[in-house]
C-alpha cells in the first residue's frame, strides 16, 4: 500500500471527525484448539483502510487536535521467526504505513489512562 494514500486516508478521517482522540483496533490472531494453532489471519477492514498493516495485534491512534499519531503492538521475538519467518521491527511497520511513532503495546493503556484522566473524547 501506498504511504502516502494512507496518510491521506487518516488526514481525512481526522478533518471529519474535527477533534478528539481515534483509537483503531486492529484484529487478533484467533486460536482454533490451542493458541499456537490459528484460523487464517483476516485484518479489520478499517484498520486495512486506514493504516495499511496486515499483521495481528496493532492499535493506531490518532489525535486529531495535534494530528500525532502512534502505532502500538508487539515487537517479534525468536519464536516468532521460528514459526513465520522474518517479521519487521515495530518501527518498520510504522514507517511502510506512514506512522513515525511506534510504541509497545504495553503502553496502550497507559497513555488511554492519561487521555481519559484529561478528559479528551
């Protein structure tokens, strides 16, 4: 996908929803008997559309006030090699769907807190 149509795509989405915070969820890998053994991975359509990645396990959020936006999930491991292949770094990621910040998503909810905590919609 095209950088640079995504970020067009979410400048947009931003322009219409004027202010406030929009959480994107990405979808999960989802297990059939145990959780090594999954369906075939299908990402959320609007998450497709508006940010781009087709890996499990992402969260995008974009302020519209500032028009920051970060890019959240889960940095591969060995394991993850061992049984995909090799994946791109979070920052990777970031960057093919335009995103120039990339954090853990350990720290989704931190950060949820302290927007809830200022009030922000």
């Amino acid at each position: 996908m095209n950088t640079k149509i995504l970020t067009e795509r979410r400048n947009i989405l931003k322009k219409a929803v004027g202010s406030g915070i929009i959480i994107l969820f990405g979808n999960r890998n989802q297990p059939r008997n145990y959780p090594s053994n999954t369906l075939t991975f299908r990402q959320d359509s609007n998450f497709l559309y508006y940010v781009g990645l087709d890996h499990p396990d992402l969260i995008c959020t974009i302020d519209c006030d500032s028009g920051h936006e970060t890019l959240f999930g889960k940095e591969p491991v060995v394991d993850d090699t061992i049984w995909t292949g090799s994946q791109l770094q979070l920052s990777e990621l970031g960057n093919v769907a335009g995103i120039s910040e990339s954090l853990p998503i350990g720290k989704f909810n931190d950060i949820l807190q302290d927007e809830i905590h200022k009030k922000r919609i």
